[in-house]
C-alpha cells in the first residue's frame, strides 16, 4: 500500500487541529481562526461598554443584566431603566457604591448614566457591588450585581 498516492489533505487538518488542541487548548485554536468571540463566562473577553439595565416590576432585570461588569478608567456609565415607563424604581447599594451616593431614585423612569466615582478593585481581579432594586409594583426588591473589573 503506497501512502503516497493517496490524498492526505484532510488527515493533516485533522492531526494540525488536533496537535494544537492538545498543546495549546480551545483557546489557542479560536485565535488562529480569528473566531475569539466574547462570551458571558470568561472575563477576559467583557467588553467595556456603556450598559443599560432594562428595569421590570416581574423579574426586576433580565437574566443578562442581572450582573453587570464595569472597567475603571474606560469611562464606561451604567444606566438604569424601564423601557415600558409605566414603573419608578430605585437602587440602593446599601454600605459601598461603585458611584456617587449609595441611594439612587428613578426620575422618569430612570436612573443615569453614572460614571464610576473612581471606585477600582483594589487590585483584585474584580470587585463585587450588590444592590438592591425596588420597582413600584412588585411584591419584593431585586438583588443584581455590578461588578467593577480590576487591573489591565
């Protein structure tokens, strides 16, 4: 049998992908095809955009905005609001605030933006800021996060 007269392009992909799987994981297999998308669990890939956190009196935030990731120094605001404006609401950080003040109350139908007021993590990875959201109407408060990124 003569290997050499057969088509071996597709076992070289094969054994290429599969040489870099072992040696550098996933991750180094999505950079070489150019595919590294961000994805919500790996904190690497958290783009540091303005957020806005749609506010409802059923579930209080989406399950995307129920954890919110900030970076300090990108100038990045969080704003909160009800997009149906039928509810006002409000935001208590309770003892320590990413923001200004640690009470924030809706003025039509929403909150901000606000800009971080200078809070980093301390030179942890992240630093963790639960808060309390109270919309008009609902039966209880809402418990999301707003997490402010560390370092590079």
């Amino acid at each position: 049998m003569n290997l050499s007269n057969r088509d071996s392009g597709p076992f070289i992909l094969a054994a290429a992908l599969s040489a870099s799987l072992l040696l550098g994981g996933c991750e180094k297999v999505r950079e070489f095809f150019g595919s590294a998308a961000a994805h919500d669990h790996n904190l690497h890939y958290v783009s540091c955009d303005n957020a806005t956190v749609d506010v409802n009196s059923s579930t209080g935030t989406s399950d995307v905005d129920e954890m919110v990731f900030l970076c300090p120094g990108k100038n990045q605001t969080l704003t909160w609001q009800d997009p149906s404006g039928s509810s006002d609401f409000s935001v208590d950080f309770g003892a320590e605030s990413p923001f200004a003040n640690l009470v924030y109350t809706s003025s039509n139908k929403k909150i901000g933006p606000l800009k971080t007021s200078g809070t980093s993590s301390g030179g942890q990875r992240a630093k963790v800021f639960k808060y309390k959201l109270t919309v008009q109407g609902a039966s209880k408060p809402f418990d999301p996060h707003v997490i402010i990124m560390g370092g590079s």
